[in-house]
C-alpha cells in the first residue's frame, strides 16, 4: 500500500523535496551526534587518566612519607576494596615485579617494556591501553616511578566506560529512526506547501480541460514565484478564451456566409431540373451558379488573405509603391461607379510620395477604402481621398459623406464578417475591413476611423514612411 | 496543338478537356503522374496542363523529370493550394504558369493560348480587327467602319485585351489582371462599368454588336456577321 503510493509518487517533485530534506536533515543530525560523541568518549578517557594520575601521587606521596612497607599496607586495602576491576603491582626498575594484586582477571599482562624505558628516560608516568585475550573490555594502565627503584604500577578495566559510551551510543541508534520520520514529515509539510500554489495552477488546468474555460486560479499573494506562475496561467487563458470566442464567431460566420450562396445555387438548380426548364432556364442557372460560385471562391480567398497576412505566413514583397499613383489609379478604377451615383472624387495628393512595401497589398488597402466610401455614400455626395506625409508618417485618409457609422458598431467594424444592420442589405462579404487592418498591421501601421450617423466616415491610414 | 493533361480529378479533367478540344486542341488526359510524364518523355507535345497533386509521381517531380530530360514544352501548373511560396515553388521547379483551383475555364484557355504564343515566338499583331473595328497599337487609334472612335486610356487597354483575345470569352478578373494590373477582384462591380461606356463608343451605332457579356462568366468581342 504504501509501497505502491511511493511508486507513484516516486518522480513527483514533493516526493524527491521530501526525501532530500529528510536525509539531509538525518545526515546532519548523525554528524553532530558522532562530533557529540566523540567528545564525549574523549572525556570519559580523560577521567579515567586523571584518576589513575591521582592515585599514583597519592602513593608517590606515601612512598616518601612511609617508604615501601606503608605503600603495601595502602594497596593491599585498596585491592581489597576496589575489587577485581583494578589491580596493582610494584615493579622494580629493571622490570621484575615485587608484588602484584587482583591479577586473577588480569593475566598474561606483563611489564611493558616501553614503560620501562619512557621511566628510565625519567619521564613521571606513562599510559597505555591494551587488550586481554578472553576479556571484552580493554584495560588502561599507568606506570610511574614513585622512588629512584620503584614503579607503581596500576590498571584498570575500561567496562564501565564502554558501558556509558553503549548506552549513550543505543540512544542516537535509538533516536535516529524517529527523527528520520520526524524529518521526512517536516519536509513532506514543507513540500507540500511551498508547491499548493503549482497543485492550485494544476487543479485549474484539469477542470478546464475538462471544459471549463471560464475558471482562473485565485492569486492570493503568498509568493512571489506562485502569484507570479498563477498570474500567467490567467493572463494565458483570458488570452486563449478571446482567440478561442473570436474562432466561435468566425466560424459561425463563415457557416453562414457559406450557407446563404450554397442555399441559392442548389435552390435554382432544384427549381430549374424540376420544373419544365427552358433552354433559357438553364442557361440562368448555370450563369447564376458560377456568380454565386465566385462570390464564395471571394469569401475563402479573402479570409486566406486575412489570415496570411496576419500571421505573415507570406513574406511581404518590398518594392517601391508611389502611394499617389495607386490612389490615382484606384480612383480611375471606380471613376464610372462614382459618376453612375453621381459623387464627386475629390484627391488632395503631393507630386509624389513613395513607400516600401507590397504593391497589391497596398492597392487592395485603398480599393477597399475607396470602395467603402463610395457604397455607403449617399446620391451626389463626396469622397475626399488625401494623401500626406507628416515627420517620418505617411496619412492617408478616406472622407465620406455617405450614411455613417452607428456608435455601437465602431468598435466591431473591423471584426471579420462583421456588418451593420444597414450595410447587410448591400452586396458584400463584409471581410474588405479586416483585410484592410490585416493589411496595415503588416505594414506596422494602424487606422483608425471616425463616424458621425448621416454625415460621413472618416478612415484613417498611417503608415511608416 | 497537341495537349497533355495530367489531372486526377476525372469530372476536372472531362470540362477542361470538352473545352480545349472545343478550341482545337488535340488533349491527351492522363490520371496519375507516372503515365503522364511517360508520355510527356515520349510524345512531341506542344504544351501540358499538369495539376500538383497526382497520384503515384506528383506534379513538380514530373515537371522536374520532364526539364531534366530535357523536355521543354511549356507547362501550366493547376493547383488548389494558393500561397505565394507554393507558385513561387511552381514556377522555379520548371512550370510556365500557375493556376489556382477553382479556376474560370476562359482563364486556363487564355493563359495555355499565352504559354504557345510565347513559345513559337509569335507576338501580338499591331494591328487588330474584328468585324469592321480596326484597333491600332503603335498609332493608338481605334476605327469602325472607317469612322475614328475616341477612347479614354484604360478604355484602349480594355479594348486591346479583348481584341487580342477575339472570339474567347475573358473573365473579370483576367480583366482586372491585365488591364488593371490588380490581381483581385472588387467586390463592386467595375469592369461592368467600364465595358459598358466601351459599348457606348463602340457597339452603339451599329446593328452588328461586337462586345457580348456570357453571364457569370466574362465578356467576349466577336463579330456575328
């Protein structure tokens, strides 16, 4: 159970936190209790030394006071009431031993012949620590020469040491295993907390895949790093529902503006088969099917360009456009159209002004303007085209005096297939804006139009010179 | 004139190939890439409508194998895809001219007429003529029966257009295309417009109209007499 729950969690990222921190909390704990110990184990060895240094001046002291016979008398008692744990030997200097005691636990300890040395060189004592085979415990003993011929010499079973260093030393063993655990929760704890914040970001993020798009991960100002994480996870999603509500629309859109011209075509064609169809009904037909035909080939080939042109998927062609001449040519072009609704073109130009860029990108942005201004016109009214260059900007702006455009439009005029209810009765496919700002976009310009209701439209192009 | 055609769509295939044989051409119609550049290897034609996607070879690897082996009649390339890269991609690989599905059949005409006229090296007359209205191109001057007719500019272009293309219907955007220079299509109607003040000058005092609009498809100068 638990097993299979680490399995899972093995690669999450509070696992391996939580792990980390566990063993490097234990790793540090053992290191300071060994450090702890160590000393410890140094001064219970120190003890045990300063004892042993205290009994030999005791009997150094004794050896001047009451000579050998008073010494004798003094380990003889202390043999006796320190039991087998300590024994006691006096030696001569060259090393043959005048009376040893408790040797029983003690045998096979000879003389050492280091310690003989060291005194001889008139050192005061000397320590050494040996093993006894069949003993478990090791013995410290001291050497030191209490007359000019005499070494005292004294060990004692270091049992009781070991036994306070094991004891102390189960306790860590003991210790350790829980705080291990004490560890692994506090990092778990840890972990857990410091990354709610991502678990927060995540939760939102499944229930929107689930389909709820609307739902934000709340900012709570806790961190830095998670408000940061969490606020653009929002901004990225406000972002994606805009594109994503744009799509819906457009896509509904383009159903419609599809449906409406199939409808018509497969209308006459089912009327004309149907019916008793002259040789002049069908010719209808198949003349109407190609105009509708058209108008749909218009409808895809225009949001292609839209969206090309957005994404910059083609990459501009750069060549020098004398802005004046295509305005010029553009008026030429709907000079008839114009004349046939009796409104007068009006063209406030310079001799010359030349831009880079992409020539029938440009010329489909004043066709669509100039197109505008001149459907949405009213009978002998105007359209005033200028063109001008201003500091490093070119402006060209497109006057009519046609019906206006309602306040609540303006902002949506330049929203693929978007249309007025008074534009909707006019031919038209209701994309020229779209493209026309795609197109000025890419030309790292903006336009910007201003309308008043039954007096005229006013668009604006500005572009970099 | 013999033709080839490789194209899969069979129904794309049967209307291009009624119409070019109703122009006089000879059309041979293959439906995948392999029997079409095997007898663009070895036949002697004088020109191929090759669309791009074909089953088995696709259409730039056989126009590709085609000029490596040194075939070099020219090749019209249909496609339904229409980026600029995918034309530019065309017309580098070997093809002479691009035509983006669905097209006007006016246009595939006029512009495989174009490719043979550029490639047996017979330019336009500079005088044309069709039924009494006589259109010079060095002088500028356009008569009909012997009377002259003043003409704006872009009147004359127009004219020209399709006097060069007698007895052929063009469409409005080859219209737009090759008068205008635009290479899109208002959504206004101003070719309309336009022939209409060219009827004006041209047809109006005469019995014999020579300029007839074909509804939805385009407009054609033909004398019926």
């Amino acid at each position: 159970m638990l097993l299979n729950q680490i399995n899972k969690h093995r690669n999450s990222l509070s696992f391996r936190l939580t792990v980390w921190y566990a063993l490097i909390f234990t790793l540090t704990s053992v290191l300071a209790l060994s450090i702890f110990y160590y000393h410890i184990s140094k001064v219970t060895m120190e003890n045990t030394d300063d004892e042993l240094l205290e009994e030999l001046e005791e009997f150094y002291a004794l050896m001047k006071e009451g000579g050998v016979d008073q010494v004798t008398l003094e380990i003889v008692m202390e043999s006796e009431s320190e039991g087998g744990g300590v024994f006691y030997r006096l030696i001569t200097m060259d090393g043959s031993i005048l009376k040893e005691l408790n040797m029983e636990a003690y045998e096979g300890v000879g003389v050492s012949a280091d310690a003989l040395a060291a005194i001889g060189k008139k050192e005061q004592y000397f320590f050494e620590t040996i093993s006894i085979p069949g003993n478990d415990y090791k013995v410290r003993i001291i050497y030191g020469a209490i007359s000019p011929s005499m070494i005292f010499n004294m060990g004692i079973s270091l049992e009781d040491n070991y036994e306070f260093l094991g004891i102390f030393r189960n306790l860590i063993l003991l210790l350790m295993i829980p705080l291990f655990f004490v560890a692994a929760f506090i990092g778990w704890f840890l972990a857990r907390h410091a990354l709610k914040g991502v678990e927060e970001v995540t939760q939102t993020a499944i229930e929107i895949s689930k389909g709820s798009i609307d739902k934000r991960v709340e900012v709570k100002r806790r961190h830095y790093e998670i408000d940061r994480l969490a606020n653009t996870f929002n901004e990225m999603l406000d972002r994606i529902q805009t594109l994503i509500k744009g799509m819906h629309e457009m896509n509904d859109n383009v159903a419609h503006d599809l449906r409406s011209p199939l409808t018509r075509i497969r209308g006459i064609a089912e009327m004309t088969l149907v019916g008793n169809g002259s040789m002049h009904d069908y010719t209808e037909m198949a003349a109407n099917t190609i105009e509708e035909c058209d108008k749909l080939i218009e409808i895809i080939n225009t949001m292609m360009d839209i969206t090309e042109t957005e994404a910059g998927v083609n990459q501009f062609k750069s060549e020098p456009l004398n802005i004046v001449d295509l305005v010029l040519s553009a008026c030429d072009l709907f000079d008839p159209i114009a004349k046939e609704k009796e409104i007068q073109l009006i063209t406030l130009l310079p001799e010359t002004l030349v831009i880079d860029g992409d020539k029938s990108k440009m010329q489909r942005l004043i066709t669509n303007l100039l197109e505008n201004a001149i459907k949405y016109n009213k009978e002998g009214g105007t359209v005033t085209i200028s063109v001008k260059q201003e500091n490093q900007l070119v402006n060209i702006q497109v006057e009519d005096t046609g019906v206006g455009i309602p306040e609540e439009d303006l902002p949506h005029i330049f929203e693929r297939f978007y249309r007025c209810d008074r534009s909707r009765s006019l031919a038209g496919i209701g994309l020229g804006l779209s493209l026309a700002k795609a197109i000025v976009r890419a030309f790292n310009g903006d336009i910007r139009v201003k309308s008043a209701l039954d007096r005229g439209s006013s668009f604006q192009v500005i572009l970099p010179a | 004139m013999r033709l080839l055609l490789i194209e899969d769509d069979v129904k794309i295939a049967l209307f291009v190939s009624k119409g070019l044989k109703e122009a006089g051409f000879a059309v041979d119609h293959m439906e995948n890439g392999e029997d079409g550049l095997h007898m663009a290897l070895n036949e002697p034609y004088d020109v191929a409508v090759v669309d791009l996607m074909l089953p088995k070879i696709d259409g730039l690897t056989v126009i590709e194998e085609m000029r490596s082996s040194g075939i070099n009649f020219p090749v019209l390339i249909l496609s339904a895809r229409r980026t600029v890269d995918d034309r530019v991609k065309g017309l580098t690989t070997g093809g002479d001219d691009y035509l983006t599905k669905p097209f006007a059949f006016s246009e595939l005409l006029a512009r495989v007429q174009a490719l043979l006229r550029r490639s047996t090296g017979v330019s336009g007359s500079a005088r044309l003529e069709v039924g009494g209205l006589v259109l010079d191109i060095l002088s500028r001057k356009v008569e009909r029966a012997g009377e002259a007719i003043e003409l704006q500019p872009l009147e004359f272009s127009l004219l020209e257009y399709l006097m060069r293309n007698a007895g052929q219907v063009v469409s409005k955007t080859m219209i737009m295309e090759h008068v205008w220079d635009y290479n899109f299509n208002p959504e206004t109607n101003v070719v309309e417009a336009r022939i209409c003040h060219l009827r004006d000058k041209i047809d109006r005092d005469f019995e014999d109209k020579l300029i007839q609009t074909i509804r939805g498809v385009g407009y054609v100068i033909k004398s019926d007499q």
